[in-house]
C-alpha cells in the first residue's frame, strides 16, 4: 500500500495511546460506560480462562459507570446469563467474551482464519465433506449442549474418523457459544456448546469484509502496523485492506516503520500518569500486536512462560507477573516483580493487589506477598 509515513510516535506514546484506548489511562480516554460498552469498544475481552473477563474489567473499572461496573454482584455474570455476552472463538481461534451482535458480525471475518486452522487436522479430514460435518454436529449442539468430547463420540461412528478432528470441525465450521455456567465468576461447569443464532436469537452473519474488524482494531489498539493488525485479527492480505481506508491518519515509530490510525484516535500526552494495574492472563494490551514493546520489553517476554499469569502495570509497561493462591480459606496474590522497584511502585501493587482480593473474594482473609 501507499506509504504516506507522517508523524514519529515513540514507544511511550504508543504506549499511552493503548492505555487510553483500552480503558486503563483514567482522564485520558472513554468514561461513563456500561459493561457491554466497554466489552464491545475492547473488541472483546481473551476469556480463555473463565475469570479474565472479570478481572479485565477490574482494571478497567474507572472507564465503567458505578452502576454497571463489574462490582462483587457479579453483574457480569448477570449479563452472561442473560445473554447480552457471550464467550466464543473468534480472533486468533481463541475464546472471547464479546457482545451478542459481535458473535454475528465477527465471525464471518475471522472464518478464514478458523478454516486455515484445520490443517493440523488434515490428515484425520482427509476426503470428508467437511460442510457435512459441521451440519451434523451444529444439529447435535441444537439439541442440546454438548462438550468437545461428546460431539467427537457421537460423531466419529457417522463418519467413521477419530472424534477429536471431527470435533475441531465442527468448532471451526459452526458459530458455536459456551453456555453458563462457563464464564461466571469462579463458578465450574462443563464446557457446553450451543449454536450462536440459537442462543441469542440473531442469525448468523454471512458479511467477511474485514473493514470494520480492522476499523475497530485500530480504534482500541492503535496506531498499528499492518502486521499488528493481522496478529490481533488473523485475517490476510491486511496492506490491502488498510489501502482501502483511505481516512487513515499516517504516523512512523521510532523504528522507521509505518503506523495507521483513525482519524480520531486517542493519542494523549506521553506523560500523562499511568496508574498501576493487574492485568490478567492472555489481556489483549499485551497480546494484541506483533512488535508488543509499546507494553512489555521483549527481553521479559519469556517470563510469562505458558501458565498465563497475570500482568503488572508500573508507569504503563509490564514490570512483573502475579497470580492467584488459595488456601484454607486464604486468597493471596502473589507478585513478582521483573525489574527493582522503588519503594513508591512496591506501595502502589500492593494497595492494587489489595483492591483485587477486595474484588474476587470480599469477606475473606487476603494476602499480598512481593517476590
């Protein structure tokens, strides 16, 4: 596409430009909204594991309304059980709490995406009638829910092949959603699939244009290169659909390489103050493009390991990780710090690790230790 470069942006303007964009730069971006507000304007929240949601609203909770925030009611889970949000696999194949109309819109544009996955599947596939498949097992999960395995055992004696392909099939071929109580707050359960249209009451979206998804990325994550936009979207041929949004505003990183952006992108003064945050497992601030140092160096990347622990957010950069303990009736968030602290940013993790156990367990004995 054109490069029209524009304006440096640094690494720290790109990192307050995501910060207020993802709801955790309180006075320098949105405010005043409802949970499925912030959840849509997010482009959904990673919900891989059933408590990030909840607790990446947390960090969100002054972008929320006092009435609607994510407070001990659990009005999260009132919003899931009611079917405003869903949990379903849409960008990068991974599980996401978005709104109900989202579970409409996005899955068509990732679709690509989901099909291009199954070639871990090729030779279990190899010759079936893959529309078939996801026909019969969207008619078993109408039925009623079923899990992964379930669907895998009723269907691998119809087609003859194993049952676990058989089931990511039908997981890439079906806007399937996990029903409550998967996704309620600490609340276990199987994990229980149910057709989208069926479960929202919206038909399934037929629309792969790819225009809005990218027009959204770029609105919550930032300005982008191409390459980021394809990591966070998985969709193909990114440069040609960023050439045809002709609005977008040009800017260059401090590496020389050329960034896009809405016209009207929040892009608020690199100093602005950052307050510390806990960011859970797999959040797409860290996740959500290729080159992440606007947030994370990538020499603390590897810290991070596979176990998805949490993220903590000293002057808007990962400066350790933190996870849950529970244990005889206490919770305790366990911090390790990547880099020294000062004893300021020490007080300032635990006052946040404290108002995290206030949020996930009121009423029981809290830790906070800070390796």
């Amino acid at each position: 596409m054109t490069d029209r470069r524009g304006p440096l942006l640094d690494r720290r303007a790109l990192n307050r430009a995501l910060l207020a964009r993802q709801l955790l730069l309180p006075g320098a971006g949105p405010s005043g909204l409802t949970v499925p507000q912030a959840v849509e304007h997010c482009v959904g929240l990673q919900a891989q594991l059933p408590d990030h949601p909840h607790l990446g609203l947390f960090a969100r909770r002054e972008a929320l309304r006092a009435s609607g925030g994510p407070e001990p009611d659990r009005s999260v889970d009132t919003l899931i059980a009611g079917r405003q949000l869903v949990r379903m696999v849409v960008m990068r194949s991974t599980i996401h709490l978005i709104g109900a109309a989202d579970a409409a819109t996005l899955r068509p544009v990732v679709q690509p995406a989901l099909t291009r996955e199954l070639k871990n599947w090729r030779a279990d596939l190899d010759g079936l009638d893959l529309a078939a498949v996801a026909a019969a097992g969207r008619a078993l999960c109408a039925e009623r829910p079923r899990t992964w395995q379930q669907l895998g055992e009723e269907l691998a004696p119809v087609f003859g092949r194993a049952g676990h392909p058989l089931a990511m099939a039908v997981r890439s071929g079906v806007p399937l959603v996990q029903i409550p109580p998967r996704g309620l707050w600490r609340v276990t359960g199987p994990v229980a699939h149910v057709p989208a249209a069926d479960w929202t009451g919206l038909p399934d979206g037929t629309d792969p244009d790819p225009i809005a998804l990218v027009r959204r990325y770029l609105a919550a994550f930032g300005p982008a290169t191409a390459a980021d936009v394809t990591t966070f979207t998985g969709v193909s041929g990114t440069a040609r659909v960023l050439a045809a949004m002709p609005d977008l505003t040009p800017f260059t990183d401090d590496r020389g390489r050329q960034l896009w952006d809405v016209p009207d992108g929040l892009r608020p003064d690199p100093d602005h103050p950052a307050p510390v945050r806990l960011l859970p497992g797999y959040d797409n601030t860290v996740l959500a493009h290729a080159d992440r140092t606007r947030v994370i160096a990538d020499a603390d990347r590897a810290a991070f390991g596979r176990d998805a622990p949490g993220a903590v957010l000293i002057d808007g950069f990962v400066a350790g990780l933190w996870r849950f303990r529970t244990a005889r009736g206490t919770e305790t968030v366990a911090v390790e710090a990547l880099h020294p602290w000062t004893g300021t940013e020490r007080a300032a993790v635990e006052r946040e690790a404290s108002a995290v156990l206030a949020f996930s367990t009121p009423g029981s004995v809290h830790v906070v230790e800070i390796d």
